[in-house]
C-alpha cells in the first residue's frame, strides 16, 4: 500500500514480448508479457521496491 510518504515515479523502463496469430482472414489473438525492469517508488526503504509486470491477451477483428 503506498503512503503519503511513498510517491510513485511517472516513468520507469521494461522489456516487453509478445506474439499474435490470425484465426481467419478477420480475427486474430494476441499476447504480450512486460516485465519492469526500474524501481517504481521514490524515496523507498532499502529493500524495498515496487516493479510493474504486466500480462496481456486480446482478441480482435480486422476491418
């Protein structure tokens, strides 16, 4: 939980991969894995961080 005391940064840096595949001419399913690669909170107590890793999966349609 983060306090007052604990801001968190606007920026920080990740690596990301990802890979889709068309089921027909239209629709298609995408996924992508980011993993955080920078401490997201200031001023925090040694040991202490906060990376964000994120998994994401779509389906989608082609106009």
């Amino acid at each position: 939980m983060v306090t007052e005391s604990e801001a968190v940064k606007d920026f920080g840096l990740g690596l990301a991969i990802g890979a889709g595949y068309y089921i027909s001419e239209k629709f298609y399913i995408s996924t992508r894995y980011a993993l955080g690669l920078t401490n997201r909170l200031e001023d925090a107590p040694s040991g202490v961080s906060m990376k964000l890793n994120t998994f994401q999966a779509g389906l989608g349609y082609r106009f």
